[in-house]
C-alpha cells in the first residue's frame, strides 16, 4: 500500500535502550507515548536484534534467529487448501491459544497476475483478491520480508505454548486472495490475527503503523464486535513495536500515533476474530529500507508483534 505525505525527517534515536523505556512503553498501550518515552530514555536500531525476554525461550536451539534463506519460497511451489499449521509446545503461558499470522502478499504473486487481479467482495465493495506487494529500490520484495518475519514470530509465539497457523508460507502458487485470508483467521477461531506488511510510500517517509477494522456492517462484513478488541491488540502491538525496534510511528500518515482506522480492506471487513494489519516501515525510503533488510532488525519486529500479542492474549 502507498500514501502520500510529508516530506518530515523523524527525530533519531540515541544510541542506548534503558529498561525504564521497555517497561513504561509495556504499560501504555497508545504506540505515541510508548515513543516519547523512547525519546526520552533513548534507544538503539542496531544492537543485533538482542529483543526482549518475555516471549523467547532460555533453549539456545529455540530462540535462534531463522537465517536469511528461510525466507526463499520453494521453486516449485504447490497448491494447498489449508493455511499452514505448526504444533503448539508443550506447555507455556499461551497453551491452548491459536494465533493466525498472515504475510502480506506471496512471493508468487508476479507470476500470477490474472489470477491475483480477479475481484473478490469484502461487504462494503469488491476488491482485488491480491498483489505482488511492494519493494525496496534494490528489489528486495515486501512477500519476502512479510514471511521471514511470520517465520520468526512462528518461533518465538510457538515457545508461549500458542498454536500458530500461517495463511501462506509459500506453499502455494500465489495468494490466498483477501477474503479467503480472513475465512483462515475465522476458521481457526483465532484468538488474534496479525497481517504483516511494509508499505511502499515516497522517499522521507518513513516509521510504522498498525491499521484497525472500523466499524462496517455491510454484506459479508460485520465488524461491529470486533473493533474494540482489534484497538486493544493494535495498540498493544503499536507500543511493544516501539519499544524493541525503536522505530518510530509514521510520519506520513494518521495522527503521529501509529493508528490508523480503515474499511477499504477486506482482511479486516470480513473478520469475525480480533485482527490487525501492521506496515513495518517504507521501503521506499532508504533509510526503513536499511532496516527492513536487516536481518538482525526484523528479529526486532518479530519479537516487538509478538509480543503485543501476548499482552494481549494474556490481558
């Protein structure tokens, strides 16, 4: 997704993260006062992906960072019918709760244009049932990045004892289309979905932000019950992404707060469980894209999503 915006330099963070940041930002769910209080304490964007404890297991073979070539999709990818699924541990704070990650978009979309540009109904209108996503100037595709960083959410929500399913991980030739990625969330009963993406705006633009369902009853959707819901998981998620990527809310769009309310997505429209899209950055800018294609940054983000969702699915 593109917007236009400002042409607005965010301020830079220091270059130390005090434990005062991580705990004030765990306890105000509002992504805006979790980054002053960063600005604040200060932070660093480069201390090799090091993250927060509370969702990674002590096991070194556990809390391993998957590497780089995780995130190729196989050569000769097959259709499937159902999400990917993995088993959940043994035990751990969130046994017996399901988490639904969706990466945005499937690195086998370029190849299926006709297939991806048929219109699907999401309630209020219809929709494309999918894109290729965008890039970095270098070509380092948004599908790419989305299920490198699914993969390792998988990981360290799966050491949480949560039963993780994935609506794609490049198991399919392309999609699944919009509406069918909120049948999957809906079908697993989730407790939260998160949608992972990395937005594709005009350079200077840069930080994150977490898209909300609005309130919409038309057609297929209702999302009536799930809107208080999905703001407490967006916000949740909002304030841990600050804190443990010391990335910034988006300069360029919403209200400087990192939320952002919409009805024109039919991942969100056709939900019945609490669900979230996050833009991780632009990677159209140089600067985001340094990070988005940093290996040690995306355990960032990973760890940051995953743990907004356990503050949420704990309460």
């Amino acid at each position: 997704m593109s917007y236009a915006g400002p042409d607005f330099e965010p301020p830079q963070p220091r270059r130390r993260r005090g434990p005062l940041t991580v705990a004030l930002a765990a306890l105000v769910p509002g992504a805006l006062l979790g980054w002053l209080v960063y600005e604040t304490v200060g932070g660093s964007e480069d201390d090799g992906g090091s993250g927060r404890a509370s969702v990674r297991s002590s096991s070194p073979a556990a809390s391993r960072a998957p590497s780089d070539d995780a995130k190729e999709p196989s050569a000769s990818p097959k259709p499937t019918a159902t999400p990917s699924a993995s088993a959940p541990a043994a035990s751990g704070p969130l046994k017996g709760k399901v988490v639904v990650i969706d990466p945005g978009h499937n690195p086998g979309n370029f190849q299926h244009a006709s297939e991806i540009n048929r219109t699907v109904d999401i309630g209020t209108n219809s929709k494309e049932c999918d894109t290729t996503g965008t890039s970095t100037n270098d070509g380092y595709t948004e599908a790419k990045f989305t299920l490198d960083v699914a993969h390792r959410m998988r990981t360290l929500l799966q050491e949480q004892g949560a039963t993780v399913k994935l609506t794609q991980d490049g198991d399919r030739p392309f999609g699944p289309c919009v509406d069918e990625r909120a049948r999957i969330g809906n079908q697993a009963k989730a407790d939260a979905v998160v949608s992972i993406h990395a937005d594709g705006s005009g350079a200077g633009n840069r930080g994150f932000h977490v898209i909300l369902p609005g309130a919409v009853d038309a057609g297929a959707a209702d999302t009536r019950a799930i809107v208080g819901p999905s703001r407490d998981l967006g916000e949740r998620v909002a304030g841990r992404f600050v804190a443990v990527t010391g990335s910034a809310p988006s300069n360029y769009i919403g209200d400087g707060g990192g939320l952002v309310t919409r009805k024109d997505l039919g991942g969100l429209n056709l939900s019945t469980v609490p669900k979230v899209f996050i833009e991780c950055g632009n990677m159209r800018d140089s600067k985001d894209a340094a990070l988005l294609t940093s290996g040690a940054w995306r355990q960032k983000a990973a760890q940051g999503i995953s743990e907004g969702i356990v503050s949420f699915l704990r309460g």
